[in-house]
C-alpha cells in the first residue's frame, strides 16, 4: 500500500521502513488475543526504532497504524 509513496520520499533522500504489523504480512502471529494490545505493537515499533539507530523519526500510521504512531 505504500510503496508508492516510499518511493517518492526515497528519491528526496528519505529512509523509509513500513513494517508488517505483528498477524500482518510476513511478521509473526502470536496465538494469544493479549499480544496484540496496542501497548504490545507500540513496544515492537520502539524496538524496531532502537534496532535501526533510533535516530529521530517521522512516523505514518494508517487505520490501526494511526493509533500506534500517536502512542
């Protein structure tokens, strides 16, 4: 869904990730309903931030994303 608009901000010089939600994807899927509490996505992506240098950020989230960008 994104990766028209990756591209356009990749040829400004942009870094751009869009990961797969935990159920979503390629990404795991925890069996577990608990697991997929706001808190717990929110925690993946602050990993997922540290992992990658945790430099400063701009962060889109769209339907469910919104949410977890504004947390």
């Amino acid at each position: 869904m994104w990766r028209a608009q990756m591209e356009v901000f990749a040829s400004e010089g942009w870094h751009c990730i869009a990961p797969n939600m935990r159920g979503y994807g390629g990404s795991s899927a925890p069996a577990a309903s608990d697991a997929y509490a706001l808190k717990e996505i929110v925690e993946d992506m602050v990993e997922l931030h540290d992992h990658l240098s945790a430099r400063p950020a701009i962060w889109v989230g769209h339907d469910l994303g919104s949410p977890i960008v504004g947390r």
